[in-house]
C-alpha cells in the first residue's frame, strides 16, 4: 500500500504560541482516513500545512513520493496540485462570480477538467449555474467545491468539513460520490469532520488531533467493531479496575451522574469477563471523549 501523502514531524508555531507539534500523519492508497478533533485542536492547521499553504518551523510533507511545500519549484507544485481536490471549509471562489464561472476559472487550470462531469454535478446538486456564489447557502457552497474538486479527475481529495451544513440527505448523497470515487483503490481521501456519524459510515482509519498533537491513529473498526463503552457501577468499576486486563496506563474512565463509563478496547472479551456488566457497542465519539478526556490508570 502507497502513501499519497507521508507527513512527519510538523512543527508550526505562530507568535511563539506551537499550534502543531510533531504531528506525523500518512494517507494510504485505497484508504479513506477520517480527522477529527475539537474546535482548535489543530485540523485546518495541519491540512493546509500538507497543501503547502504555509510555511513550517520543521518536518516535511511527501505527496505522491515527492516533497512537497512552500520550496517546491512551480513546476513539481503545479504538477502535483493538479492530482489533488480540495474542498475547504467556506467556499474560497469570488463572490460575485455566477456558479458557471467557478467552473470555468478551474477549467483554465487543470488540464484533466471534465466541463461534462461539473456540469452533471451542478444538476445533481439542484445549482443554478447563472447565481451568484456569494448568494449560496453554506452547503450549496460545499456542493459546488465538491463538483469542482471531482471534475478534474483526482488521485486524492482532501476535504476539511464538507459536509457541514449539508442536511442528512444531503450528506448521504455527497458520501455515496465519495464511495463511487473510492471505488480505484489507488484514490484516498483525507475528510476532516465534526460529524462523526459520516466518518462511521465512510472512514477506514480515524485520526484524532488535540492540542496540535496526534492524541489517536486506529483502524475505524477497531472502534465501532470491537470497542465498547461498559457502564460500571463504582463496585463494579473497582472490580474489573483489579482485574489485570488493562495494562498501566491504559484504563480510561468518565463519572457519570448514575454510573462510570470505562473505554473497553475488545467488548467481546470484556463480555465474557464480566457478563452482568452492560456493555455498549462505542461510537467514534465514545472513543474521542474518553481518549481526550477520560481519566486515566
């Protein structure tokens, strides 16, 4: 499996104040990897740091096996920029351009531009290509990025919040285009989210950034397959806190007003452990809150 992007130790600081700590990050061939994180924690930071939007204090960036950056010469940059979509979090076209100009600003720029395939996009999105983009909705903004960044054929899209403000049919039809572009195994995406329900239903491996540092990078289904969250009265926290399951360090744990929750990495096992303790299948977000905020022995 190749890494269409290969990051390592970045390092930006802004004002003397570190905003991206040695955070290393790889996106594999064939993989959809979901970011996630709370507001702050460095993820729009981190994406334009890969984009070569700005410039860093230390580490590299490797897209397509080349370095990549603010140094590369224009033309490695243009080169490799044309394999790469991007959908930002606001729309970053002009605002008193009409929808059909975006297209056609994009089409002067990438030689793979396909007029037919945006323009079916347009339709499919219900954008009337005559308004004005600084007249669309926040998630018809997302939709019309979205159509711009597939009609030049890409070898990776990068999306940071595309699908916010977007209503759940609307966000189903935009991760059924992200699985029909999946379907070469050679294409990834990278797509950072507040909605983790998105990331459940399209995500093969889930990173997590806090505070400018990688807090978590695992298999998706290694949380919402085989990961639980056990609802633990405070003898029966006290119980499987003696059992020897978890090594030093590893047990995370929140109060709760009526009980602990404790993040169980194998719920089958635990199951078998403990029978007449509840335990819940965790969610993506399960897994953050208790990684970032659980405490921890």
């Amino acid at each position: 499996m190749t890494d269409l992007i290969n990051a390592r130790g970045l390092v930006k600081r802004y004002s003397g104040t570190t905003v991206l700590d040695d955070v290393s990050l790889n996106v594999p061939s064939g993989c959809v990897t979901g970011f996630i994180g709370v507001n702050g924690a460095g993820k729009t930071t981190t994406i334009r740091a890969l984009m070569g939007l700005m410039e860093l204090d230390a580490g590299e960036v490797v897209v397509f096996g080349e370095p990549f950056g603010p140094d590369a010469d224009d033309a490695t940059a243009h080169r490799l920029k044309e394999r790469i979509g991007v959908v930002f979090d606001t729309c970053p076209f002009i605002g008193d351009l009409p929808v059909k100009t975006a297209g056609i600003l994009m089409k002067a720029s990438y030689p793979t531009w396909k007029q037919g395939h945006f323009e079916d996009m347009l339709n499919r999105f219900g954008l009337d290509p005559k308004k004005k983009i600084k007249d669309l909705s926040r998630g018809m903004g997302m939709k019309l990025q979205l159509a711009c960044a597939l009609a030049h054929d890409p070898d990776l899209l990068i999306l940071d919040e595309a699908t916010a403000g977007l209503d759940p049919m609307a966000r189903d039809e935009i991760l059924d285009m992200l699985r029909d572009f999946m379907s070469d195994e050679n294409r990834s995406i990278l797509i950072s989210s507040h909605i983790t329900t998105d990331l459940e239903k399209i995500a093969d491996r889930i990173v997590c950034i806090d505070l400018g540092r990688i807090a978590f990078d695992v298999e998706k289904d290694g949380i919402t397959d085989l990961a639980g969250v056990a609802r633990c009265r405070a003898a029966e926290f006290e119980d499987v806190r003696a059992s020897g399951l978890f090594e030093p360090g590893e047990l995370k744990w929140m109060r709760q007003p009526m009980n602990i929750d404790v993040l169980v990495p194998d719920r089958f096992a635990f199951a078998k452990r403990f029978p007449n303790i509840a335990c819940d299948r965790a969610t993506i977000d399960d897994y953050m809150q208790l990684t970032l905020k659980g405490e921890t022995r």
